[in-house]
C-alpha cells in the first residue's frame, strides 16, 4: 500500500514530531514497507481457520506462593535519586 510523503507530514504534525526532510523520506519508505506486509497478511485465505483456535494447557506452571521478607525503607531508598530519609522526593506534578 503506497504512502505518501504528504500522508507521512501529516502523521509528524499529528504527533508534534519536527521531521527533517531524509527523515521524512526515511519514514516514508519504512511506513510503506510496513503496509505493504499488512496488505500481504490481509491476502491470506484465513476461511478454513477456525478463529477460536488456540491451544489450552490443562495445568499452567505455578510457582509456590511462599511468604518473604520485602524491602525494607532503607534499602528501598538506597537507589532513590533524592530522598529527605524517610521518603522518596519527586518533582511536583500538579
């Protein structure tokens, strides 16, 4: 399915993305790529395929749910980038 380079500024715009002009040609030729595989998917006969297939396990792997010590204040916020001691500091969102 050809892409344009039109269609590819758009998208940028869309996205707020500043794109220069190889990239634009770059993205253009990727995108199209892209949509030439989903049109070689969209070719596919899929009529004989039962679409609930899938393959169901009797038994999943578990693993034993074991109670463990979690981390302590300390040594959660030893790897914190800034912390006043008790809690971790983090910039103002609101």
């Amino acid at each position: 399915m050809p892409i344009s380079r039109k269609d590819v500024e758009h998208v940028a715009k869309l996205a707020r993305l500043q794109l220069t002009a190889a990239e634009v040609e770059q993205m253009t030729r990727e995108l199209g790529t892209v949509l030439d595989y989903v049109a070689r998917l969209d070719s596919l006969d899929l009529d004989t395929i039962d679409p609930d297939f899938y393959e169901e396990s009797e038994s999943l792997p578990q693993r034993d749910d074991v109670p463990e010590d979690s981390l302590t204040q300390v040594d959660a916020l030893k790897n914190a980038p800034d912390d006043d001691g008790c809690f971790f500091i983090v910039p103002r969102v609101v």
